[in-house]
C-alpha cells in the first residue's frame, strides 16, 4: 500500500501540470469561450442583411451630408479620384453634442456606399491590464483589413484620453 501512495505523490503533480497545458493549449487555439481572448475587438460589424440607411434617413444636417457624399464617392469609385491624383481621405471626424446624428451620418455613408461598418466604444479600448486596448485596436484593424474598403467607427473616442 505505501508504494503505491509514493508513486502517486510521485506521478500526480506531473499529471496535473499534464492536465493544465493541455487546457491552456485548447484555449490558446480558440478551442474556449472567452478565457484568453483579451485582446479580441468588441467591434460591432453591421450586418448585411440590417436594413440599409441611407442619406434620405437623416434630417436636418444638410451641410454634413453633403460633405460626406464626397467620403461615399470615394469608396465606391476610388480609381476615378486615384486617375485624378487624389488621394482617399483615411478619416473624417464627426463632433457634436450627444444625440445629433453623429453615428447615423456614419451608417449613412455606409448604407450608401455599401461597404462593412465597425463600431466600437472609445470606451472598449480602456482596460485594467496594460497592452490590452492596443491589442484590440491591431485586432479591429485586421478585421478591416479582411473587409477592405470599410468604415470603422469609434464613438466617445475622448474616453481613451480619460
């Protein structure tokens, strides 16, 4: 009997440690839920089957949709303004109080120009462990990337300067 309760001592720790990697190796290769996915995007992709906005949806902000017109012509004909010598815009900055139609002028480029819309929270970026937050800005940028040519949108970006 009390060899085998030595060799149990003996073998069980590495049993264990056995036990632990293999866990840890499934959930490194998206084998678990959300153990060790910190640095994923909680990006939003609008799905394709969504009802579609357009311009005609928003009221009362004439002058910014006739700019953004301009972003919509550019994604879906880009080799025309490239022929020109322009040069596609990488952002457009949408400010206003809170309720103005910031996030609707944004899917209304995108109903538009029918191209994947991202959005997140600046608040999604700020996280209690250090890298995290970067890691999810690289993750949602390789998904846009893969959807090119995309719009991403981050609302309540000054959340990250806080």
């Amino acid at each position: 009997g009390s060899s085998l309760l030595s060799m149990l001592t003996y073998i069980l720790p590495f049993l264990l440690f056995f036990g632990f990697w293999i866990f840890l190796m499934n959930q490194m290769q998206g084998g678990g839920s959300r153990v060790m996915s910190f640095g994923k995007s909680k990006a939003k992709k609008m799905a394709v089957d969504a009802p579609k906005i357009t311009f005609k949806d928003v009221a009362g902000a004439d002058e910014a949709v006739q700019e953004l017109h301009e972003i919509k012509e550019f994604l879906q004909t880009p080799k025309k303004f490239q022929s020109l010598g322009a040069r596609i815009p990488k952002g457009v900055l949408l400010y206003g109080p809170p309720g103005t139609g910031k996030t609707l002028l944004a899917r209304a480029v995108a109903g538009e120009a029918g191209v994947p819309f991202f959005s997140i929270s600046g608040s999604d970026f700020v996280e209690m462990f250090v890298g995290v937050g970067a890691s999810r800005v690289r993750d949602l940028f390789e998904q846009a990337k893969q959807n090119s040519p995309c719009i991403i949108f981050m609302d309540e970006i000054d959340a990250v300067g806080r």
